[in-house]
DNA sequence: TTTAGCACTCACAGAAAAAGAGTGCTAAAG
DNA sequence: CTTTAGCACTCTTTTTCTGTGAGTGCTAAA
C-alpha cells in the first residue's frame, strides 16, 4: 500500500494532536480540524490502512489512535515542520550566556536549567570527556614543611589542585626539580595515555621520590580520569511528573531511581555524530523501562578535542520541532561558550 | 487533667505502633499488643482524654487514633527510648569514613548519599559557611603572556584557583608584586570581612592594576562567597516515593520542584545549636506544603570557626530514635573527618 | 474506676448501571 | 472506484448503590 498525500496528511494530524492532547485521537477530531471537508468515515479507512503500516496503533477497540514508534518515526524524518526559535526562546538562551563566563561546572549545570525550563522535560548533560584532554604543565608550590599545593593546567584550561603531603627532608628545590622532570615528559600526552604508559617509567625513574609521585598521579586520576567524565548534570527533574505517562508510581519509581543512581543515565545518551541533532523514539532506545520515552541528543565542543554530551528525555509524545532546535541551538552555544572560556 | 503513667504509655504505643504501620491505630490493637491486661474500653477512654488535651487525632469518627504534631513533640522530648546504634549502622558508616578523605565536595556528598540509604528518607545537607573563612595567601602564577593563574588558600584548607586575564605590559615582577601587597593586607581576615572593607581601600591603593584586582576579587566572591555557601547536597530523593504520605501527586510535585529550586531547601534546614540535634515536627517547619513531615536537623564542623548543617527529611510518623542517633553520629564523625583532613 | 455490651458512624470495596467516545461494516451516492 | 451516511457494537469511564468491617461513644453493671 502506498503513503500518499492525504495518508501523511492524516499522521501528522494524529501525531500533533496527540502531542498536545495526550488523549488518542478519533477519527472525528481530525475531520472537523485538521482536514476539513474530508469525512470522518473516510478518515476512518485512511486510520484503518495507517494501521495495518504499522504507523498508528489502538490503546483498544473504540478508542482513538495512537502514534506507533515507527509513526513517530516517519513524523519526525519527513513531516515534521521546521521550528525556528521564538524571540522569547532565544533571549532565555542568550541572557544565560551573555554574563561573564563562570566556572565551566556551573555553566554546564545552568544549561542543564535552562534546557529543562525552556522545553518541560528532563534535561542531561554529560561533563566533558576529560580524560581525552591533554597535559599542559603542573606546579608544585611549597605551602609550609609538611605540605604543598600540586596545580595542573590542562588542555582546555582547566584547572585541578590538591593538596601533597611532604615527607620530612624534601626541600622546595626538589619539588621544583620533581615538577620540571613531569612537565618535560608528560608535555602534551593525553591524560589516558599518562595513565596507561608514562607513569609507570616515571615511576621507576624517580622512584626515591614514589610517596608524591603516587599523590600527584592519585590527584590526576581522580579529578580528570575516568570517574570524572561520567559526571551528569540534570534539569528539571520535577518535570517529569508533569505529563501522564508518568502517573503510575511503578515506572516513575523506577525511573528517579535510575535517575539517582546517575550511573544508569551514562548509558543513555547514544553516541551521536558531530554536529548533529539525533533522535530516539520510544523502543529504539534500548532501556526495556523508558520505551514510553523520546530523547534527543547532541554533542557539544570544547576546542577540537574535548567532547560531551547532551540530551532531552520526555515523553513519546514530545514536540520534537521544538526541542530539536533548542538543542541544536544550545549546543552551539554552549561550544561557543566553552571553547572561548578555555581559550581556544 | 494529668497525663498519668498509663496515658504515657498509651500515647507511647500509639506513636510506635503508627509509625511502624502508617494506619490509625485503635484501642483494641493496644489493649492486645501493648498493654495487656487493660480492655479495650479502657483505652478508649484514656485516647477520648488524650485526644481532649491535643495529643492524639482522629481522621474521621470511627477510625484509630494518630499522634498530632504536640503528641509527637511529648514523644520526642519524654517517651522516646534511646536508641544505640547497629553493628550494622556503625559498619556502614565507618567504612565509608575509612577510606582516604578525598576532596571535601564529594566526601560531604557521600555523606548525604549514605544518610539517606541508612534512614531511607530524603538527606540534606548544606555545604559549609564558606564566607566565614579566613584567608591565609595567594599565589599568581604566569601562564604565559596573557593569563595567570590565581590561586587562593583559606583557613580550612580550601583552595580556589581561576584564570586571570593578564592586561599587556604587566610583567610577572608585578604579579608578585601585587600578591605580595594583597598576602600582606589580607592575610587572617574573614572573606566576609575582605569584601566589605578592605577590599575599598585596596582598590584605591592600586588603582594602577584594577583590571586584575576586579578579577581576583570576583574569583574570591565567586567561589568563597556568599553563593557557594547556599550549596546543597542531597541523597535519596527517590526515597521520598516509598511513603504513603506522599501518593498524592501534587504533594510530590511541590515538593520536587522545591528540592529542584534548591533556594527553598536552604531556609528549610533552622538554626541548630551546638552539638545538638534538633527535631522539627509537622508544623513546626515554617513550610506550609511540608506540613505532613518531619526533619531532624544538626551542625557539622570544620575547625574551630566553618559550619554546615545536615538534615533528615521525612513522612511526620518518622523513626525518630534511629533517625536522631544517627544525625548525630554521622556529624560528629563527618566533622572529624573533614576537620582533621583541612589540618586542624 | 474499670469493663462488657450495643448501637452508630464512616470509609472502602465491589457490583451494577449509565454514559460516551469511537470504531467497523454495509449500502447508497457521486 | 471513491466517498459518505447510518447504525450496531465494543470497550472504557463515571456514577450510583450496597454490604462489610473497623472502631468509636455511651450506658449500665461490676
């Protein structure tokens, strides 16, 4: 059976009614609004083929229709209309980031805000993958007898600093000489690598001074490797409560639950190509308990290298012109944003 | 009328016995499970008493009985036994204190993590009083033409670093310079302090480098000042579906979106005495929409002078004993932990 | 002062009934 | 061959009604 005109026509119909109705949608309905002049009986045989395509689906027999993933699908790559940001939608957006550039966590952690104010629906953003940043130098200053100030600067300017506790019988200028050993061999490897390979030879090189080193990587480990990146900003988590999928306790439990747990949220964001807006529907994402959920994500930049991610989860019925476009728009932003700040 | 020996025992069953259950708890569940010996008509009369002096509440003619906020308070401050932690507890919390400190940010985080799992109600707790730190030195370090990197130590062992803006013609000579007058000048005094008056003075003094004073002293407001002092810690949000009390959804709605906000949790924790934990009952909190719960709050500390609080947010027919000694013990020990890690 | 007995109240659960929305099918019209 | 009107049918949702049980308050006796 073929998807002509009037077929497309009566998807995209259901599909935006039923995103702002979250009822499903009768055959009536859309012969009184949205084709007019077309019989509801007629409508009726359209719905009936659309749902031997598989694009709609009944709740039961004698309710209305319904969007089937792959409806959703079809909606979203051909006939969904462009959505260009509204005045008010862009000025939120640009008011967040025309204050001075802060820290770069709480401007990641604003976005996450923002995103969920400006579309009701959970927002997440995964910090950036630090530990494909690369090594730019590291200071080791003595603060008194017994203790040191460890800084790295890193790649993309971003700062790390501990606290070194010195054994007894190190003087300021062996720290110095510690300090000028790393930076000479550490110079622009990428904080994995430092890890993998190099550390083991410096550690064996300067073996007599093994107590800092161990701190030192211990402080590198920690705060740029692998823990780090996985760390999650969330928006409006209220919201989720807002629309009715919702309203069973079982799968909210669930769900805040995981939300909780921030580890189960890693997984979420797909990996998405660059610059690049993706779309999941209901099952194609491969969570068995948010197959009545949508995500949209994307990546964002931080200088050539440095990458994070960021998405959308809400319901299956979302306005995916809406949120496609804030997401895209806040993600260049965001890049913008980021990438100047660490002065790239 | 008196509140005789039996009344207290009354008054203690009914407390107990609704806590453990959730539902009204009548005269003839106590006159089997409490006090054996006295019938049931008894008892009925004693709770008719204990209703007249505000004590206990009826939801509706013919259900049990249910403690009022007062019935609870004389429970709190006369009938509750004391409660000595488990094994279990003391393991649960000692191990995660046994670990090296890391840093102070996700130690406090932790800790609310484990609070939350220990007592299964919703934990919070708030960063400490920064502002009220005192200031020990600055370091400005080069990074190359145009940017240093400030580093600033405080009191409790915190440091801060941020990136300066380096004007042209402002060699490193100055920068020491600058640090030098600003370690001279600062050195001991409250962030508070800084920045209602010293700060005037030194503006003037060196006008000549203004551009980096503003900068330096936005970095110290930033992150030492009043803002960061309001950060909020949370753990077991997820928690606060487990009860009954908050099936209702609108309930949960307002207080999600108040956790969300995280302004309204700051004023939520009261002003705790030393070393003492206090209890608040229903409508003891100031929050209207909290009414229905309770919160057992106290103070940590680091050092002599920075203080934080910690809280326990849950459904009003809370395990008070358990949830009181166990405030108690995870504040002592977190100030332990964190004042022994910050040198004191 | 305590207890037994009894009538009364109220929430809750389940069944039955009524209302409503929407479909599928058939037959007629264009 | 496509579109439309009409109608019976299905299934959910809402409302109404009724029975049941837990628990009380009161009275009178121990």
């Amino acid at each position: 059976m073929r998807l002509d005109e009037r077929k497309l026509q009566v998807l995209q119909s259901v599909v935006e009614d039923f995103v702002r109705s979250g009822e499903p949608v009768g055959s009536r309905t859309i012969s009184r609004k949205y084709l007019v002049g077309v019989s509801s009986a007629t409508i009726r045989n359209e719905m009936a083929d659309l749902e031997e395509m598989g694009l709609l689906e009944q709740p039961h027999t004698s309710a209305g229709r319904v969007p089937s993933d792959r409806g959703y699908r079809v909606y979203v790559d051909h006939l969904m209309p462009p959505h260009t940001l509204t005045e008010q939608e862009l000025s939120l957006i640009s008011s967040l980031y025309a204050r001075k550039a802060r820290e770069m966590e709480s401007l990641i952690q604003q976005t996450a805000r923002l995103l969920s104010e400006a579309t009701n629906y959970l927002a997440l953003i995964l910090g950036p993958q630090l530990s494909q940043t690369t090594f730019r130098h590291l200071k080791i200053l003595p603060l008194n007898e017994e203790k040191a100030l460890l800084v790295l600067v890193t790649d993309a300017g971003f700062l790390e600093k501990g606290l070194l506790e010195v054994p007894g019988g190190v003087g300021p200028q062996e720290l110095d000489y510690i300090a000028a050993v790393l930076n000479d061999r550490l110079r622009g490897m990428t904080v994995d690598r430092i890890a993998q390979e190099a550390w083991k030879e410096l550690r064996s090189e300067l073996s007599q001074y093994r107590f800092i080193l161990e701190q030192a990587f211990q402080l590198l480990v920690e705060t740029v490797g692998k823990e780090s990146e996985e760390r999650v900003y969330l928006g409006g988590t209220a919201n989720i409560l807002r629309f009715p999928e919702f309203q069973r306790l079982e799968r909210l439990q669930s769900l805040l639950a995981r939300i909780e747990g921030e580890e189960g949220l890693v997984n979420l964001l797909p990996e998405v190509s660059d610059s690049q807006v993706v779309i999941l529907i209901g099952g194609e994402l491969t969570q068995q308990d948010l197959r009545d959920c949508s995500l949209v994500a994307a990546k964002y930049h931080i200088g050539p290298s440095l990458v994070g991610r960021v998405g959308v989860l809400g319901p299956r019925r979302m306005e995916y012109a809406r949120v496609l476009s804030l997401v895209g728009h806040v993600t260049e932003t965001l890049s913008r944003v980021l990438s100047r700040s660490a002065g790239f």
